[in-house]
C-alpha cells in the first residue's frame, strides 16, 4: 500500500481523538501538544518525528511503524507496542509516563528511557540489550525471560528483576538499587 508522504511539517495543538491522523507517511515531522487518545494510529508509518507534549493514552498501533522517533514530555498510558511493526522499530523515550503499555517480545535492544514513570509495564520476553533506563520508576513492571544483557539499570528504581528468569549478563546496577535484583529471593539485606 503506498502511502501520502507528509514530509518536515509542525502538527501543533492538534486533537485526533474525534478525528485520526490521515494514513501517510510521515517523515520528520513534529507533533507538538497533539492529543491522540484512544486514537487508531494503525498502518502509519513515522520516520525520524518527535512527539512533543502529545497524550498517547490507550493508542492502537497495529502495524504501525517508529523508526528512529523520539517522544518527550508525553502521556503514553496502556499503548501495545507489541502490535507495531517491528521492521526498523527504533525510539527514545524522555520524562514520559509508559505506565501500563508494553512491549511483549519487542527487540528494542539500545532503546533509552530517561526519566520515565514506567510503572506497570510488560517487557516479558523483550530484547533490551545496551537499553538504557535512566532515572526511571519501574514498579510493579515485568521482566520475565527477558534478555537486558549490558543495560544500563544504574540510576534505575523500584524494579524488581529475577535473575534465574532473565538474561542480565553485563547489565549495569547500582549499590542502592541492588535491591531489586534480589527481592524475588526474599532476603534481607542491611545497611
């Protein structure tokens, strides 16, 4: 299917919720204060768009492409990313709340999240290899047979990762969130 081509266009206080983003292709554009809620972004494709200030709460995004997109300062509640295309999936995520979305079985080896509210989100059986969670809240997130080999988990907190049920080889902690890697094995650890 050949899609429009919208290329280097501003979309800014834009509201999808009634009526959807038209299907184009869409390459560096930027989004700013776009409100997409409970929008269908399916089949789109977006190449190198920053998302700035947009609410992403509850998005379908069946075979929807990211390539290289970064999204800043966004609401991005209960999004199946699972559901997007997977050819060339590439993003960065910056001060945003991902809680409740996922990323079951996604390869997003060297994805970065910096100051993220991840809380509750799915990353079983994802590929996070190089990821980077910088300074972000991960309670209550899922991490089961998922493979975070040299992630950047420093600054990270409130995660809870098994190691018997996740590979975590070369993956970066810190002393004081150590914690989080053996709460699965109820012991306690003393300052």
């Amino acid at each position: 299917m050949n899609l429009p081509l919208i290329d280097q266009k501003d979309f800014s206080s834009k509201e999808y919720t009634n009526h959807y983003l038209p299907k184009a292709e869409y390459t560096e554009c930027r989004f700013i204060n776009c409100n997409f809620e409970n929008s269908d972004l399916s089949n789109i494709i977006f190449l190198e768009c920053d998302f700035i200030d947009c609410n992403f709460s509850n998005v379908k995004v069946v075979h929807t492409s990211f390539n290289d997109c970064t999204f800043t300062t966004c609401k991005i509640l209960g999004v199946q990313f699972q559901n997007c295309n997977a050819f060339l999936l590439a993003f960065k995520f910056i001060d945003c709340t991902l809680n409740l979305s996922s990323f079951y079985q996604l390869k997003i080896n060297r994805t970065k999240f910096t100051k993220c509210t991840m809380q509750q989100v799915d990353f079983t059986e994802a590929e996070i290899k190089h990821g980077t969670f910088n300074t972000c809240d991960l309670k209550n997130s899922t991490f089961d047979r998922t493979n975070i080999e040299h992630a950047d988990f420093t600054s990270a907190y409130n995660f809870n990762i098994n190691p018997n049920f996740n590979q975590i080889k070369h993956a970066s902690f810190s002393k004081e969130n150590i914690s989080g890697l053996l709460s699965s094995f109820h012991i306690k650890i003393k300052n």
